[in-house]
C-alpha cells in the first residue's frame, strides 16, 4: 500500500476536501475516493513528498498550532498513524499536508517519529527533534509535546512583540523622510525662483537649505546607488563565518540594542536548556541543542566552550561564569538550581525573568522612540519652513 495525498471535490457539490488515503495505485485511489463521493483533482504519492522535504518549511505559528494539536491528539489517546491521518484531513494548509503525509510514509514503514522529522530539518529544527526523541524514549510523548507548544507559542509571541513594538516608529521615520526629502526636491526648487528674482541677501539658513537642496538633487541618486550597493556587499560580506563573527561581537558593543540581543539570547538559551533537562535530555545534548538556538556567534561560540567544559566534569554555572557573557541572574539561578537539584525548575524561572526584562525593555524603549523621532522630524521639517520663510518675511519688511 502507498499513501497517496489528495485534493477532492465532492460529487454532489461542496467545498474541496484535502487529506491522504492508502492505496496500490493512483487508480485504486480514485476509485477509493469515488466510493466516498469525492471526485480526485489532485493525487501525488507520498514519496514524491519525501524527495522535497528538505525544501519544505513551515511558519513557526503553524508549527506551533500544529505541535499543540499534536499534544491533543495523543492525550486523547490516539496512535501516531491514526493522527497524522486526521491532522493531514482536517488542515487546508498544503505544506503542513505534505509534511504530516511525510511523516506517516516514515511511521509506516517502522521509522520513530522523530527519526521521520529529521527528513524536514527546515520544519522541524534539533531542538524539536531532540525534544521528541526524548519524549519517546520516555514514554511522555504527550507532556513533552503540551510544553513544547508552550516553548513555541511564548517565543512566537516574545517575538511578535518585539516586531509590532519596532513597526510605529519604522512607519514615522520612513513617512518623516519622505515628506523631507519631497520638500527639498520639489518645494525647495519651486522657492529658488522666487529667491533669484528679489535678488536679496538671503539668510544663512536659507542658503544652507538651497546648498543641501542643489546637492540632493545633482548626486542624491549617486549616493542612493552607493548605499545599495554597500548593503548588498555588507550582505555578501556577512556570509563569511570570521566577518559574521566579529560583526556580531561588535553588535554586542551597541548601546542599549546590544544588551537586547544579549538578553534575549540569554532568555532562548534558558528556555531551551529548562524544557530539554525537565524533559530528561542530558545536560551535554541539552547545550549542543540550546546552541542552535542562539542567533548571535559569539553567544554561540561561548555555549560551546560551556559545552566543553561541562564535558570535562566542571559544573554548569562554573562553566558559565568562565565564558563571562551571560546575566548575573541566569549564573546565580543556574548555581542554586545545581545545588538543590532543581535545574530545570531554576532555568525556567530565569528564563521566565529574562524576557519578562527584555518585554519591558523593548516596551520602554519603543514609547520613547516613537515621540523622540515625531520631535526629530518635526523639528526638522521646521527648519525647512523656517528657511523659506525667512526670506518671505525680509521681503515683507523692505516692502513696508
């Protein structure tokens, strides 16, 4: 039997229907979906999945629904096989189908499930993998599951904070630039005729807006096409292992910006090791796990030489304290944790505190941001007008 992926529409009307049906044949298949009153528009073999799996992905929104429909499943107490078939029939998202179609294909043919997952590296990163793997050899499928989805719906909405919270002032500055940059291009231009003919002094301010005005419009597209073009090599340029590195040390410098990407680092990395050790996973494949997930080298280098440590028998908070980059918070909570024998319970609290600190941060730091770059543009657009007007009111007063 082979597992078929389908499209169907019902014969006697309806809305088209997406799920996977076991067959010997595309033939077989149809006429299996016939008996069931469905018409095949599409139908590809499982195998054809498997062949682009490494090229499939999914959003983290829709694996986390997907993680925490597949913790309600099992905790009803349905068997793999029989869930993956009614997680593929009741999504309508055609990537989830191929991956959950996949993953049966593998199931079915004595594969563990987290053995089939690693044929979806892009879906499913080491951390989820070595999450279920644990929960397997446990038996605790179901719970390791229910906290997975958790991990992933907190880091989905810590992230979707950051993003919203970034947007309001991108908007100002992008909006702000524009209508500056529309006055001194096409406003500005428009008053030097006026300028010319009074054939008047004209105030310092005024003719530093005009100098600013005439060099925007003669080599404004020179610079625009320099500063492309230097992005795109800084973007090529990053993509060298001992760049990205010191690039990434140096971001760790920045004011203020630096300390949020150190923090929340921090908070990833804690999270990680908290679900993996209350898990059951050891502590050395906990941090070669928790490695992956640290967006910054140099934090990620500094886990490994934790990593090294560790394996060389010293503790974890030693090891962490060694590489001096992580919070004082974190060392002292990971040290009690050791000494009581509650690690996970510890790294959780952490992590929890952690971006409880970075959600206050970003929060603070964005409600300022945004009237702080409203009284930069506003100011900015002032002198604009200031300039022209100047000259408008000198006039006037020679008139009188």
């Amino acid at each position: 039997m082979t597992a078929f992926i389908y499209q169907a529409l019902p014969i006697v009307g309806g809305k088209e229907r997406r799920g996977q049906i076991d067959a010997d044949s595309p033939r077989h298949a149809r006429s299996l979906l016939r008996e069931q009153g469905l018409l095949a528009t599409q139908l590809q073999p499982a195998q054809n999945i498997e062949q682009q799996a490494a090229r499939l992905s999914l959003s983290s929104q829709q694996l986390s629904t997907l993680t925490r429909q597949f913790s309600a499943l099992l905790d009803a107490g349905l068997t793999i096989d029989e869930l993956l078939i009614v997680l593929a029939e009741q999504t309508e998202h055609r990537k989830t189908q191929q991956v959950l179609a996949g993953l049966r294909q593998d199931v079915m043919a004595g594969m563990p499930l987290s053995q089939g997952m690693a044929q979806f590296p892009r879906v499913f990163p080491m951390l989820y993998r070595t999450l279920v793997k644990a929960g397997e050899e446990s038996g605790k499928l179901a719970g390791v599951m229910q906290r997975l989805a958790d991990y992933l719906e907190a880091r989905g909405d810590l992230n979707s904070k950051i993003a919203i919270a970034f947007i309001y002032p991108a908007v100002v500055m992008l909006v702000s630039a524009l209508v500056i940059l529309g006055m001194l291009t096409w406003v500005v231009p428009q008053m030097v005729q006026v300028f010319e003919s009074a054939k008047q002094t004209l105030p310092l301010l005024t003719r530093a807006l005009l100098w600013t005005s005439a060099v925007i419009q003669s080599i404004g597209g020179w610079v625009l096409l320099a500063v492309i073009l230097a992005s795109v090599a800084a973007f090529y340029a990053l993509k060298k292992p001992e760049l990205k590195l010191r690039f990434h040390v140096w971001r760790l410098t920045w004011p203020l910006l630096g300390y949020l990407d150190r923090l929340a680092n921090t908070a990833r990395f804690a999270s990680t090791l908290a679900i993996l050790s209350g898990s059951g996973v050891p502590l050395l494949k906990s941090l070669d796990a928790a490695e992956g997930v640290m967006s910054n080298l140099k934090l990620q280098s500094a886990v490994a030489e934790v990593a090294a440590q560790v394996r060389e028998g010293v503790s974890l908070a030693r090891a962490m304290k060694t590489a001096a980059v992580f919070p004082p918070l974190l060392l002292h909570l990971v040290a009690s944790g050791e000494a009581t024998g509650r690690l996970a319970l510890m790294l959780d609290r952490a992590a929890t505190e952690q971006s409880k600190e970075l959600d206050r941060k970003v929060t603070a730091f964005t409600s300022l941001l945004g009237p702080v770059m409203v009284l930069v543009m506003g100011a900015v657009v002032m002198m604009i007008v200031m300039a022209i007007l100047l000259p408008v009111f000198e006039m006037n007063q020679l008139v009188k």
